[in-house]
C-alpha cells in the first residue's frame, strides 16, 4: 500500500492511498496521521473500501510531504559515508570507535519538512549537499510504540517506508559542530519525504536473514548518477535503531527515523572527502536533485534561492561575576 498527500487540481488538500497511479482519497474523512495509528491492519480495511472508487492521475496532483512528522531522529548508520564524510573534515579517513558501539542519531525540524517536486530555498551558504536516505515510520495498532522497546517489538511499530533527503548546508554544519553540538543551523532549514508512505509488508521480500533490507538506493544531480549503495549496507537493521531510541525514552505513532546517509555517494560531502577537493561542485540554484530507493520510488527537488537571514552578534567578553 502507499499512502499519501497531495494538492488536488483545485488546490484542496487530500490525503490517501497510490492505486495504479491515480490518488484515491480515504473515506469518512480519515487523514494518514488516523492511518498510522490503526497500524497496517486499519489501513487494509480501508483499502478494501476504496478499491472501485474513482481515482484522480498523480499526473494532475501535486504530491506533498506524505505525513507531518512528530518528530524527526536522523541516524549516521553507514560506515563508508563515515569514512568519506571524516575525510573531507579531518583530512583523513577515520570511524571514530564510538559509531561501533551503538547507533548515533540527531533530531532535526519537523516543520520544515516539504514533498517531492518542492522548490528547496536553503540559506546562505557556500557548500549545499543533499543526503540519500531511507526513512521508516512509526504506526499503531496491536503493539502500540512505547518506550524501551527491545528489537521484536520495534519491528512490530514499523508502519512503512518512504525516501528522505537531509539537506545540508556543510560550512554552517562544520563551524556548529566545532562547539561539541548539532547539527543545528547546518540542517534544520530543510528536509523532504516522499514520494508516498510504502507500508512495512511490501518490503518482506527484500529483508535478508539478519533483518537488512537489500534494497537500491540512487542519486542523480542535474539527471547524472553520482551514488549508489544498498540499504543493507547499514551497521544495524531498523529495529535496532528504533529500540535503541526508545532506550529511556518513547517513540510514538508519527516519528520518523532516517537510516543516515547512504554510502559510495549518497551524498557530495562523502565524495568530497575522497576526491580531495569540492568534486563534484557544491548544489548551486536550479540545480535538479532526484533520489530514487527501490521498492519506493523517487523525490525530486530543485534548488532555489538562497534566503538571507536577520544577523546575530558574536558573543559578548563577559567577567563571569559570580554573585551581585
């Protein structure tokens, strides 16, 4: 099943299902956020009503961001994309010992989250870079999400899938980062899901033995490939990540949780560190950026304009008083 979110040709809002290319809208009102909480069972139900209702083509729609995130964590699970990434930083290749001992994530903006076919304004910034990444979602249902989940469980909340892009500004990234803390402002101005929601049980056929999912993911800039990898490359599988973030913490119905970059090019940063030097040339405006995973489908964004924003002053030389 796929689950969406699109502007209808008369700019309304709907939200449904992807039958034979065409969007078919849920009845008696339900939205993919109710969806997600019935789990996959609640969501067949519902595709058994709407099978013999009129569809509209994906080609007259404008497909949209196919949930609004509760939250967004965004894991570093491939270790290639770890060494390229540290090369372009630290002028060599280096897995720091602690990515080996348990799956590091970030939280990122769920607000500015856009769908596929959206205009990307980054801010001002002299190296932007995409990043190909599958994401899962998190649903209901009969194991309801929760927190110190062990692996069974997490695999039990798994709703679907879609394809997610973490845009990166990486000189804004790089100077946050030197004080111990982010990415922030490096990140947090964009990110795009899409182009649907791919519920969990159409991906069985690609799950290895060790819960991997042997799948293809691609990026293209301006229509040429510049990376390729498989998900199964990941140090752990999905429900590793998840359990691992509802360690001491909850994860609910609406999250969402990117795999971290793909390797071999899924992203220029990594390319950059391997190559010596901004090969290939940092996103510039009009620029295409398409990312495709198998069993999903593809996103597309053009870059736009850059957004200038309000400065802020460095900080004041204070005389750490510490009493009046």
């Amino acid at each position: 099943m796929k689950l969406a979110r699109w502007m209808d040709p008369d700019g309304a809002l709907s939200e449904g299902f992807v039958i034979n290319d065409e969007t078919v809208p849920f009845p008696d009102g339900a939205t993919v956020a109710s969806v997600l909480e019935q789990g996959i069972d609640g969501a067949c139900d519902l595709l058994d009503r709407v099978q013999s209702s009129p569809g509209t083509s994906l080609s007259e729609v404008q497909l949209l961001a196919p949930l609004s995130p509760s939250t967004i964590r965004d894991f570093v699970a491939f270790e290639e994309h770890v060494e390229g990434v540290s090369a372009g930083v630290e002028g060599k290749s280096n897995v720091a010992a602690e990515w080996y001992q348990a799956p590091t994530f970030y939280f990122t903006n769920p607000h500015t989250v856009s769908g596929t076919g959206a205009v990307i304004r980054p801010p001002v910034c002299d190296r932007l870079d995409f990043e190909l990444e599958l994401a899962v979602v998190i649903g209901g249902g009969p194991q309801a999400p929760e927190s110190n989940l062990d692996v069974a469980q997490s695999e039990s909340v798994i709703f679907g899938y879609c394809v997610m892009n973490d845009w990166s500004a990486r000189d804004l990234q790089a100077r946050e980062m030197q004080v111990r803390l982010g990415p922030a402002k490096g990140k947090d101005f964009g990110m795009t899901l899409g182009p649907w929601i791919v519920t969990a049980d159409e991906f069985a056929q690609y799950l290895d033995n060790d819960g991997f999912l042997a799948v293809r993911a691609e990026a293209y800039v301006n229509g040429e490939l510049v990376g390729e990898d498989l998900v199964s490359n990941m140090g752990w599988p999905f429900p590793e990540l998840i359990a691992y973030a509802s360690r001491n913490s909850r994860v609910v119905t609406g999250d969402v949780l990117g795999s971290g970059t793909v390797g071999n090019g899924g992203c220029l940063g990594e390319l950059w560190g391997r190559n010596g030097g901004l090969v290939p040339s940092p996103l510039t405006p009009g620029d295409s950026v398409r990312l495709v995973i198998e069993g999903i489908g593809e996103i597309q964004n053009t870059v736009g304009e850059p957004v200038s924003a309000p400065s802020i002053p460095t900080a004041r030389p204070r005389t750490r008083q510490r009493w009046r």
